[in-house]
C-alpha cells in the first residue's frame, strides 16, 4: 500500500449522494492504481496447470489488488449499506451492487 493511500481517508457512502461518491471512490481507485480491477475485475484461467509462473505470479498480483480494492469498498459505506455487499466476493461485484443503489 502507498503512503498516498495512509493519507487519504476514503468517503463514506451513507446512501445518498451515489453519483459524488462514486466520482470520488474511481479519482482515488485511479490514484491507488485499482480501478482496472474494480471496472473489469480479475478473470481466471480456465486451466491454471498450464500457466507460466510468471502468469500465475501476474494472476496472483490481480487477486490481491482486488482484495485491496474490496477492502476499500467494505470500509467506503456506511455500516447500514454494509450488509448489501457483504455477500460480494470482488471489487467489482461489491461496485455493482452499489451501482444499483
């Protein structure tokens, strides 16, 4: 994580509002370098065993930015809006989900 991202308290969704906060959530994804992922998520192999190891190292990179970027989604709504996406198991399906708010 990047000292910019220590810095930078991420704004909270309360349910309102969805349109700013969303601005805010992508200029920050943007800035942590997440926003790939949270966009197109992380798309997995069909068959890993074949996979280089420079590939599943790759692989592996993008899973953890997406937990990273769950992460942040998890701790940007209000504890009310929380139990929405809790059942969300990437980033951008936790975005989705808001996105229908």
């Amino acid at each position: 994580m990047s000292s910019l991202a220590k810095q930078i308290s991420v704004p909270i969704f309360s349910g309102q509002n969805y349109d700013y906060w969303a601005i805010k959530m992508k200029t920050y994804f943007q800035s942590q370098k997440l926003w790939e992922i949270v966009e197109e998520g992380v798309t997995l192999p069909e068959d890993s065993s074949t996979s280089s190891l420079a590939e599943k190292g790759k692989l592996e990179n993008k899973k953890a930015k997406d937990s990273e970027a769950l992460y942040y989604i998890q701790t940007a709504v209000a504890d009310h809006i929380f139990p929405r996406i809790s059942v969300a198991t990437s980033a951008k399906e936790a975005w989705s989900i808001l996105q229908k708010e």
